[in-house]
C-alpha cells in the first residue's frame, strides 16, 4: 500500500488487530465510523502535495492493521493540521484527530522525523517551539525589547511549563533530554 | 475594553513587526493590550499535540489561565496558536474528565483552569467587537485604489464549531473582505482562496512540496485576480507566502513576485504606523505598496 | 382463589440465552407466588412452543400466563391465541420482555441481564396473579378511508380502495394531485416519461365515483380509533371559487404578483394567481395571498375603489379577465379556508418526501446558479420545465459542456441524514443518461460513494450508463469553486487511481437526500403514531407488518415510511390499500375490553377527568340527584388518562386496575431496594 515499500502486496492477515483500538485510545476516538467516502482526501492538502499517506488512506491502513507500514511512512507528519477534513467528513470522523493519534503511536515507537524532536525540545529548552537565535536582534530592529514578554523573559514561568511537561507523557516516553529524566540519556533519537 | 495578546513564536522570534502591528493599533481603536507575562507556545501541533492529549492541554490551558486570572480574553495572530489553544479549549469544555486531569497537573503550579476565557483571532475580534464605522473613522490613509487578494489562513476557519468568532460559511468567508474593504480596499476574488498556503507541518517536512503547492494557489491568485497585494489573517501563513515566493522565483517556477503582509500590519500602516516598525521585515518588498498607501494623494 | 400462574422463558434462539441464565431465571420463577410451573423453550412462539402452554392449561396445572419473551407489539396475539385455543380467557396473559429490555440492552453483562429477567418476571407474574377474565367488544366500521397525500403512493391506495367499492377521501395540501412525480421527467429503469404514466392516473382518481377529491387540503384533528374515525379536515382558502373556476387560466395570465415556483424548484417564478402545473388535476386556480399585490387598490373582501373620472369600480385584472365570475375580490373569504369532519374507518399516510435544498451544503458552493439540486435538474430536463425541456444552465441560459453530479449529498451524513437515500444513484445515472443520449457531446461525470443498483433491471442500467460514456469516478466530492465568470471547480479524490482529481463544470447537481416532507411529525402526532429517528413514520415492524402503524386502522404507504422509488412506493401503497380494506370488509373489528368505568359511589363528580380524555369519552352526568361521570364505552380508548387523574380513585382502567399495577411496583422495588435477587 505505499508505493516506496518493497512489499508490494500487503498480506491482510498479517494486520495488527489491536491498531484501532491503540489508535482510539490515543484520541482517534470515531475512527470507525469512517466509510472511505474520500471527501477529506478531496480537499487535504497532503493528498494535493503528492505524499503517499493522507487522511483516508491512513484511515484505512488502521483499519487493516498496517502499523509497519504506517511506522515506516513519515507522510503523516506533514498534516497542516488544516482541519478541513474535519469540518466536510459526512460522518464526523475528525480525520485530523487519527493523524493526531497516529503521530501519538509513532512518538511511543520513536519514530519521529528530526524536526519534530527539535521542535519538542525547544519547548522544553526554551518555552517555544520555535526559536531563532538572533531573534533579539530582528526585535529591536522593529523597536521592540530583546525579549517578548514570554516564558524566555519570565525563568519562573519557564519552569512552570516545564512542571506541566514533567507530568505529560513526554516524561514516560523520554523522547527529549528533561531535567532528571534518565531515560533520556540512554536512547538515540 | 481589554484583551490579552498571545503572541505566539512565528511573530514574536521572525516577525515581531506584525507583533508591533498590534501593539500599535489595537489601542488605537480602544483596545487596550495587557501583555499576558511568561506566556508560552501554545504549544504548536508537531509538539505536545503529537505526544498526549492531556500534556497538550495542559500547557494551552495555562496559557487560558494568564488570561482568566485578569478576567481577559486572548487575541492571536497567528493561526497555528489560534487553532491549537481554541482546540484545547474546546476538549477541555466537553470533556469534564480531560478537565479534572488538567488541573490535577496544574494544581501544582497554583493555578486553576476555569474556562471562562475566549480565544479569537486579530481579525475576527476586531470584526466582532469594534464598530466598523470606528474603524473607517480612525483611519489616517486608505487603501483606495489598491487590489488586494485575500488569504484568511485554514485556522481561521476550521472546524468552524470550536470558534467563538467563526464565519457563517467557512467555505466563503467574508470578515477578512469586510475588514480590507473597510480599509478603502478593493477586494479581488479567486478560486482557491480558502486553499492551505503549504506552511505548518508540510513545510518542515518537504519544503519542496510545500511550496509548489503554494505554487497553485499564487497561479490562481495572479491569474484571476492579479492583485498589488496579498493579505493574509494568520501569521503562517504571511511567512509561508512572504519567503517562498523568492525561491519560487529563483526556481523559475513564477514570473511575479506579489508582497503581502498581515491584515493587522495594514491596518497599523492606515491608522499612521510607522512603516519600518509595522512592516519592516518583510521578504518580498512592500515598499512599493506602502509609498502608495502613505501617499499624498491618499491621504 | 389462588391463582396457578405458568411461566414460560423464550430463548429466543441465542437473542435471550446469549446473555441471560434462561436455566436459572427458570428455577427463579417457581419459587415466586402464585407460581404453578415454570419452563422453557427455545423458541416459545413456535408450534410446540405454543403447545407447552396449552398443554399445561388442558391439564388444568395453570389458569395465569406468563410468557417471558421478545416484545408484546408483535407477540402478544400470536400467544393470546393459544390461550383462546387451550379454553382459557386471553386476557389472563401477561408478557415480561426479556429481549428487548434486557438480553440486547445489556449484552455482554449475563449476570446483570439475569438479574433483570427475574426482576420482570416477578413484575410481570405480580400482575398476573391478579388478571380477571375480559370480554372482547366489537366495533362497526365506518366502511371508508382517509388517504393523506395524492402521489403516485396515494393515488394508487385510493384507486384500489375505490375499486373494491369503498368510500375514498384522497387529500393532498397542493392544489393538485400527483405529488413529487408529477415533476419528474422520465422514470427509471425504463425511462418512460413520467407524464405519460402518471397524468392518466390523475385523471382517473379525479373521475372515479368513490374518490372524493380534497386538494388544497389538511389534516387538522384526529379523533376516534380503528373503525370510527373523525377527522376534522381544514381546505385552505384559494380565494377562487371552484365550483365557477374552469381552469382556463386568463386570470393567470393577467396577474401581476409573482413568486418562486414550487413546481420548478424555484428555477423561475408563477405568478400569485396560479394554477399548479399545466397537467394539474384539478385544474383550477389558487390565490397564493402572500405573494399578491393587490392590484388597483382591490383588497380581499373589501368594496372595490371607485374611479374618480369614470365612476366605475375598479377591478384587479384577474377578476377583469374571468368569464365565470370565480374570481371575486370583494367576497369576505375566510383567510382560513373552511374546516369540516368526515368519517372513516380506516386511514392510510402517503404524504412522501422533500428533496433537500441545495443550501446548507456550503462546500459546494450554493451560491452559484449553476450548482443546482437533482431534482432541480429533473425539471430543466423535462418538457414542461422552465426550459420547456432545453438542456440550459441557469447562470446564462448556455448549454453546459461539463456536467458533475455528486451523490450523498446529505444522505449518510451524520450533519444531515444518516440513512442511504436509496434511490440516488438510480436517479444521477437516469439523469446523466438522458443528457448524454440527447446531447452525446456533453461530459457527464457523476461522482460516487458507492454505486447502489439493487432493484430489478437496474444494475443492466448502470452497465448501459458506462457503455454511453458516462464516467464513474469512485470518490465523494471535497469542495466545489466558483470559477472567474460562471464556471466551477469540482474536486475530488479518485479512490480507484488514488489521486485527487479536478474537473471544470458548468453545471454542477446534488444528488441531495430525500428527506420526510414538512410537517410530518406533526401530522404523525395528531394520527398518534411515531416517528424513527430518521424522521420518517414507523412501521410495526420492518419484515412482518411494513405498513401498519402502532395505532390500529392507520396504514403507510411511500416515502412517508422512508426513501423508496417508484416501482416500490406503488407495491408499498397496495399492499397498504389492502391492509385498510380488511377492517372495512370485515365490518365489525374487535377492540380490546381495556377501557375504564366509574364506580359512582366513589366518583364526587369533581369532573377533572371530563376535559382530559382525548376521545370525549366522558361526561358528567346526573344519576339519582347526584353529578357523577359517565363513560361511554365506545369511545374509550382505554388509554388511562382519566384513572391516573381522577382524585377520588373512582377510575378503573380493566386490564390496568390499582392494585394490579401496584402489585408489579412492589415486586419490582422490593427486590431492586434490596440488592441482587437470588
Ligand atoms: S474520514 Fe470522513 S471524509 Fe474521510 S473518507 Fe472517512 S468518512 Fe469520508
Ligand atoms: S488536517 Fe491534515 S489530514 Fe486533515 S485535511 Fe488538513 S492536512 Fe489533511
């Protein structure tokens, strides 16, 4: 089912038949109620941009049990988290809530591309996802002071996010590097 | 009136002129800004949204809290914030269990979330709580005799049901038009105006693909409607358009190179902003249209 | 007496066994009072089923029978028989569901389920313990019939009735007959023109001598049951005077109102004096007022203005142009029409269905004239459309090049309707059909969820649409975008390429779902009868009784009952005709003895209970110096009200007496306050 694998034929009976259920677990709570009717896949933008995997289509490897294959494709992170599947899907799926929950069961099995782990360790490091250096300078070109008034100008807020950090699953899952957290350490991400 | 300004990290670290489009003319119209201190991401999708539903909730419903503690509502340029904290905040409303863990995490920190605060975007609060009139009224230029194409961003519009200050017809929106024509503007349509601009996840993913499928939408948008600029209701969305139209350019993949800024950096420029302050640091030169929108003749 | 209650739990294959310890709640039954045998059976309803209990009666173990089954809507007579059969009163019956109320509802919970059969048993033997024998009554029947709605579904229920040599009323709310069909084109699966099939059935109802025809009509009020009912029938005001009114249309013609026309599907306008559609049955006009202009100051029932110059009244056009005198204004017509009773015995419901409005459907872009519903279409095709049949898109009267149809359109949609229209992909390749024989050089696409063909020559219909050419694209349609100048943007996703796909259109039709008609639930309410979730009128049941209702003497037929096409709304409406004509041919039908009676020492003539019976069953009436009530048995429709109400306890429901009632209460409450019954 995606076009790079060397397996071209998917053995159905080799499905994970525990998928749906992990995936509604993870948030993808209506997942079944999805008839392939493809209109989300009609307006998505992954689905207009040429990646293999998209909303329907995901939808459907769930269902069979394709974890494998899902794992192996890193379409799913390309989701603009649009939603305007979830706003046309006829029968309320919330598709972008499966992309959701799959990228959930992709960060337990640490299969997440490079940017996203950067992404999750600048809001650790820094309170923002995303940050640039020399953002100071560019600030005060436009009149404002170095910092915005957020967490990286507050150290007591950044602590903050971090306690509410230290109690998510990011903890468990030890996919960044966080303050007492050994697990981090030992894995390569 | 009052409103908490979340600022987001797209505007704050690459664009802080549209930060300073806000801070010029919200309080111009009345609308006093209170800083919302040691705010934090919102956090964005890649991040907590793709780890755990209640870590995401969290950290957005602190973000809630800064602005219920001083009885506040948020405002945001940005469409990714927009979405992500108005998404939490509709999770958190439904689900009274989602709610009960998210305190649990944040009664350590002292706070509580209660609910009580809104989330609208820049645009859409300006729509629904300033007279327009009032807007025409505080107007310093106009932007008489200029075509502009409109980009509202995906986040402004859906899923419409989690918005406060959603669009009747999410599919044909009209707040972003009604507040350029308010403006002086002339608003030209085109086909693929609610089209996903290619920024957000595709774009740390495949910057390829991401820009040509912006690639289709700027076709659409020189062909049918072949404005003097672009403006856009979500930050994202005005650096996506702003920066990858020089690549595309150098590619040769387009002939033109349209500028574009922020419905809320026009705004400042009209209302007498200062230009290297408001729109100071935009990529495909706006210079051209900010000497026409400053010029004598418009005033 | 003590009773010698038998109680028998129904398997009911694995429906009841899968999820309740049948053994057990059989063990459990022989210990409760009253009880003289208790047994099982896989299926109680079948022959040797049945014949446990009879066995039991002939011996003389059991006088009270309990049957612990399925539901009393369909069972309870099959099982009443069999007491009939074995020389006992049926009324000493009594039914516990097992099934409906416990195994399904709590599947999966056996021991939970368990404990609830024995909680309805002990209920249900409760009452049983306390049963009298009940005599049956018999009604004579009024030998007449209601048919509401004259479709092609009623049409053909009233002409069956009127065949068999019975009264017929055939009331539809439009001034004409012939319902949703008349607008159609051409018919599948043999294309015949829908005019050629159906006006002769207009006529033929609107000649025949036992149909009487009330067009322009509602239903205002129902009173009464099986055999007797009183329907209290509003014609609305037209402001014409039929009896004068030939139809000849000049006062149409001079009208100066105008609004959309319902007959185009709002394609183009009719004017405020109408007449439905040319083929209408009966032709006559109608003043629609909203839309009226009132012309030369001619107000409806008010002198007309004198003309200064001339000294002559001034009279509206309309009135000007008639040669019958039908048309006078200044006649004090009652803006409500004009409300009278009629009596029948039986009722059938053919009230049909609305195609939805292209507008709530945002995403393709309902604004543009050139996206337009399927039903829409139907008229621009047909002969007598606002196009007298030209294939013209609406934006600029072009023939459009590319056409798309996109199926589903608020059919399983959980937004809108989540039920399969049913009759959707038949009508988009009927329609892509006609365009694509008459004009070959037209582009039809229709875009599907699925291609649903089930019906007798249909999928032979489908092959012959794709040999035309017709593409099939397998993909529900995501968005559609207004194009500079009139054109649209169709995209999709092709599941059979996996690809999204575009397609530039001109002419852009919804197959929208069919929907139950305006005002169905409130029609449904005054005949006392329910609506499914999908808003349709329910059946008794799906498979056994498809056209009866849960109020006896009302019938369905077509699309009130849910979407159905043609060939099977008619089989439907005669298998109703036929259900309505055995009360009428039978004359006299039983009704059940559940009714109630005063005890006139108890009663204080309070008379609380007068006002609140539906059916004006009671009375106060003076018995030896003293008001009391008074209940007339033949109208009692047993329902309660009045028992329930009555503060002086005076009111016994038979079948439904105080103590009975109080008896299963206890039985449920004292195990349920106590835990776990063992
Ligand atoms: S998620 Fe919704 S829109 Fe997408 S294929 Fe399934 S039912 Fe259709
Ligand atoms: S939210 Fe993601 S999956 Fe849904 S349409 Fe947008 S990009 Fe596609």
């Amino acid at each position: 089912m995606i076009s790079e694998s060397e397996n071209i034929v998917f053995n159905l009976s080799e499905g994970e038949p525990r998928f749906v259920a992990q995936i509604k677990e993870l948030g993808g709570e209506e997942i079944l109620e999805c008839i392939q009717c493809g209109k989300c896949a009609a307006v998505c933008p992954m689905a207009l941009a040429g990646f293999p995997i998209f909303n329907k289509k995901l939808i459907q490897a769930i269902f069979l049990g394709a974890r494998e294959a899902l794992l192996d494709d890193s379409s799913i992170w390309a989701c603009q988290s649009c939603n305007r599947c979830t706003e046309i899907c006829p029968r309320d799926v919330r598709p972008f809530e499966i992309i959701l929950a799959m990228r959930r069961v992709a960060v337990r099995e640490f299969a997440v591309p490079a940017m996203s782990v950067e992404g999750l360790k600048s809001l650790y490091d820094v309170g923002h996802a995303v940050y640039l250096k020399d953002s100071g300078q560019t600030r005060q070109k436009v009149g404002l002071p170095e910092k915005p008034p957020s967490v990286i100008a507050f150290p007591k807020a950044l602590k903050e996010l971090q306690a509410i950090l230290h109690q998510s699953a990011l903890w468990e899952i030890g996919i960044i590097p966080m303050e007492g957290n050994e697990m981090a350490d030992t894995c390569e991400v | 009136m009052k409103v908490g300004f979340f600022i987001g990290c797209n505007t704050a670290f690459n664009r802080p002129d549209l930060e300073q489009a806000v801070r010029f003319s919200y309080p111009h119209l009345g609308v006093e800004i209170d800083d919302l201190e040691g705010q934090s991401c919102c956090p964005s999708w890649g991040t907590m949204p793709s780890v755990d539903l209640a870590g995401w909730s969290a950290v957005s419903a602190r973000n809630f809290c800064l602005a219920e503690e001083k009885d506040l509502d948020i405002v945001t340029v940005c469409g990714s914030c927009y979405g992500s904290l108005a998404e939490t905040r509709h999770s958190l409303q439904k689900d009274p269990d989602l709610r009960e863990k998210v305190n649990g995490i944040l009664e350590g920190l002292g706070r509580n979330y209660r609910g009580s605060a809104n989330v609208y975007q820049s645009v859409g609060y300006l729509y629904k709580k300033i007279d327009i009139d009032k807007v025409r009224q505080s107007l310093k230029y106009s932007l008489a005799g200029l075509k502009v194409a409109l980009q509202p961003g995906c986040h402004t519009l859906w899923p419409s049901k989690i918005y406060v200050d959603r669009e009747e017809d999410s599919f044909h929106p009209h707040i972003l038009k009604d507040m350029c024509q308010a403006l002086g503007a002339d608003v030209a349509d085109y086909s693929r105006m609610t089209d996903c601009c290619g920024m957000g996840g595709m774009r740390s993913a495949d910057m390829e693909r991401s820009f040509n499928l912006l690639n289709v939408k700027l076709k659409s948008i020189k062909e049918e409607a072949d404005p003097d600029l672009i403006v856009t209701g979500c930050s994202s969305c005005l650096i996506q358009i702003d920066t990858a139209q020089g690549q595309l350019y150098k590619d040769g993949k387009i002939k033109f190179q349209i500028p574009v800024l922020h419905y809320m950096q026009l705004l400042a420029l009209c209302l007498g902003g200062e230009p290297e302050k408001v729109a100071g640091l935009a990529k495909t030169s706006v210079s051209g249209v900010i000497n026409k929108i400053r010029g004598d003749s418009n005033v | 007496m003590v009773s010698k209650t038998g109680v028998y739990v129904c398997h009911c294959g694995e429906n009841i066994a899968g999820s309740v310890d049948v053994a057990k709640v059989v063990n459990y039954s022989t210990t409760l009072p009253g009880v003289s045998v208790s047994r099982e059976y896989l299926f109680m309803c079948s022959d040797p089923g049945q014949e446990l209990i009879r066995k039991d009666i002939e011996a003389g173990i059991v006088d009270r029978v309990v049957v612990a089954a399925c539901t009393p809507r369909t069972h309870e007579p099959i099982f009443r028989k069999a007491l009939e059969d074995a020389g006992l009163n049926q009324y000493l019956f009594e039914m516990a569901n097992i099934r409906d109320q416990d195994s399904w509802a709590h599947w999966g919970d056996k021991e939970g389920a368990t404990q609830k059969a024995q909680r309805l048993i002990a209920s249900a033997v409760a009452k049983a313990n306390l049963l009298q024998p009940l005599q049956q009554r018999y009604v004579e029947v009024e030998k007449s019939t209601l048919v509401v709605g004259a479709g092609v579904s009623g049409m053909f229920a009233a002409l069956d009735l009127a065949g068999m040599g019975y009264k017929v009323w055939l009331l539809d709310r439009n001034p004409s007959v012939g319902g949703n069909m008349a607008k159609l084109d051409k018919t599948f699966p043999t294309n015949d023109c829908s005019a050629c099939i159906l006006t002769p059935v207009m006529v033929q109802v609107a000649n025949h001598p036992n149909i009487e025809l009330l067009t322009y009509s509602e239903v205002e009020a129902v009173n009464g049951s099986i055999g007797n009912f009183n329907v209290t029938v509003r014609k609305k005001q037209t402001y014409i005077d039929w009896d004068k009114c030939t139809g000849c249309g000049d006062c149409v013609t001079a009208c100066l109102g105008k609004t959309d026309n319902e007959f185009n599907e709002g394609l183009d306008s009719r004017k405020a004096l109408y007449i439905a559609f040319p083929q209408a049955v009966p032709k006559r006009a109608v003043l629609d007022q909203d839309s009226c202009i009132n012309c030369a100051g001619s107000h409806i029932g008010k002198e007309h203005k004198i003309n200064a110059k001339s000294g002559e009244p001034m009279l509206a056009p309309c009135e000007k142009v008639c040669k019958t005198g039908a048309c006078d204004r200044t006649l004090a017509h009652d803006s409500g029409g004009e409300s009278f009773d009629i009596n029948v015995g039986t009722i059938i419901v053919a009230s049909g269905y609305q195609a939805m409005p292209k507008e709530p459907f945002k995403e393709y872009s309902p604004d543009s004239p050139n996206v337009i519903t399927c039903m829409q279409l139907e008229r621009i095709l047909s002969a007598t459309g606002p196009t007298d049949g030209e294939f013209h898109r609406p934006s600029d009267g072009q023939k459009p090049k590319t056409v798309a149809f996109i199926s589903c359109v608020g059919s399983r949609d959980k937004n809108h309707h989540v039920y399969c229209s049913k009759v959707c992909c038949m009508y988009m390749l009927k329609e892509a059909r006609l365009i694509k024989e008459k004009y070959p050089e037209t582009e039809v696409y229709i875009f599907f969820i699925d291609v649903r063909t089930p019906g007798k020559d249909f999928e032979e219909y489908y092959n012959y649409c794709r040999e035309l050419g017709i593409k099939i694209v397998r993909g529900r349609v995501g968005a559609v975008d207004q194009l500079p100048g009139d054109g649209l943007r169709v995209r999709a996703y092709d599941v059979d390429m996996d690809t999204p796909v575009t397609l530039e259109a001109d002419l852009v039709a919804l197959a929208t779902a069919m929907e139950p008609s305006a005002g169905l639930a409130d029609l449904g309410r005054k005949l006392g009868i329910t609506c499914g979730s999908e808003g349709f009128l329910k059946e008794v049941h799906t498979k056994l009784y498809p056209v009866e209702t849960s109020v006896k003497g009302i019938y369905i037929a077509g699309c009130a009952q849910g979407p159905k096409d043609i060939p099977e709304s008619v089989s439907q409406s005669r298998a109703a005709s036929s259900a309505a004509a055995v009360p009428l041919t039978a004359g006299r039908v039983p009704v059940e003895p559940f009714s109630s009676s005063v005890d006139q020492e108890k009663c204080s003539g309070c008379g609380i209970c007068v006002p609140l019976c539906p059916y004006s069953a009671i009375s106060r009436e003076e018995i030896d110096g003293k008001v009391r009530a008074g209940i007339e048995i033949a109208l009692c429709a047993g329902c309660g009200v009045c028992a329930a109400a009555c503060p002086s306890l005076a009111i016994t429901l038979q079948g439904f007496t105080a103590d009975q009632i109080f008896a299963q209460i206890d039985a449920l409450t004292s195990v349920a306050g106590g835990g776990p019954i063992d």
